[in-house]
C-alpha cells in the first residue's frame, strides 16, 4: 500500500493534480454490508471459489491499518496530495 501510495503522489505531483488519497481499512464484511459468511450463502455455488479467492483472505490488524495510513500521510501529504 505504501508503494502505491508513493506512486500516486509522485504522479500527481508531475502532473500539478490535487488527490485526495484514501487508504482503505477493513476488519469485518470483507464483500458486503453484512456477514462474510451471510454473503457467501447467497453465491452461485460455480462462482464461490473464485470469489473466496479474491476477496475472503486474512485482515491485517486494524491498529496495523491505521499505522499505515499514518504513515502514507506522514511520508507523502502535501497541499495537493491529502490522505
């Protein structure tokens, strides 16, 4: 997330563009509004696995989410880079 973060800014700021960054946090209802499990139940069977793969996987610490995103603003906010 950081690399990426570093690349929008430097982009942004070859081409004078004002961003407004946000780094995305999540600890629970990784698909929906609701339980992983409740969406999951409502998937065509065929297209569970694939789903799963992509979007059901480990969540960092949500105190380890707000680090990182302290320090993407620490490293890289300017007047015309805002996290």
């Amino acid at each position: 997330m950081i690399r990426d973060a570093e690349a929008v800014a430097r982009a942004a700021a070859e081409v004078g563009m004002r961003i407004a960054f946000v780094v995305p946090m999540r600890d629970r209802h990784r698909m929906a509004y609701a339980e992983d499990a409740d969406v999951i139940a409502h998937l065509d069977p065929a297209d569970t696995e694939e789903i799963l793969a992509n979007w059901v996987r480990d969540l960092a610490p949500i105190d380890e989410q707000i680090a990182c995103a302290d320090e993407i603003a620490d490293r890289f906010q300017t007047d015309k880079f805002q996290v």
